[in-house]
C-alpha cells in the first residue's frame, strides 16, 4: 500500500500546472535592479525544471493606493509552468524582495 501512495505523490511532484505572477516593482529601482529581481523569478522557476511562457512588461501605472509612500510602481506579468508544491516558495522569495511592492500569483485551469 505504501509503494502505491510513493509513486502518486512521484506523479503528482512531476506534473507541472500554469501560474500567472504580477509583479508591481518599486518606482525607485533602477533599470539593472528590476532586471534582477524578474531574473531571479526566471532562474527560480528555469532551475526547479520549470518554463517561462511569456514576460510581458506593463510599464509604470498609477497604484489604487499607496504602498509603502509609493503611488507608482512598474508591472510585469510572467506566464510560466511550475510544480505546485514551490508556489508557497516563490511567494516566500518575492516577499523578501526589497524591489516587489507587491505581487499576486495565480493558478490557471483546474
């Protein structure tokens, strides 16, 4: 019984699902900062045998409120393919990160 519970949780860790990340990064960052912290979102999810679909760079836009004194912050949206189980993983690197203002992941399908 405990060989047939390893080899679906083996199934399950193998099967990548779609995420949407935004993430709002500080106005102030510079141009080499912002190009770092999307880097480190790329090489996280590249380096736990991940795909990036699409990077889409939004641009500076006016917050609905203001974060951390901020009322601006420059959005990007990443489309990749991930294990489920390094979301929580993400988020928790994208916390620390000084430059993200905020970010919002999002599951796509079922």
């Amino acid at each position: 019984m405990l060989g047939v519970i390893d080899k679906v949780s083996t199934e399950v860790k193998g099967k990548l699902r779609d995420y949407e990340l935004v993430v709002v990064i500080s106005p102030e960052a510079t141009e080499e900062q912002a190009a770092a912290t999307l880097d480190t979102v790329s090489q996280f999810v590249t380096g736990h045998e991940g795909t990036i679909a699409d990077v889409q760079h939004w641009g500076k836009r006016r917050l609905a409120y203001p974060i951390k004194h901020f009322t601006e912050g420059n959005y990007v949206l990443i489309k990749f393919s991930l294990q489920p189980e390094l979301g929580r993983e993400l988020e928790a690197s994208l916390m620390i990160t000084e430059e993200v203002l905020r970010h919002l992941l999002v599951r796509l399908g079922d």
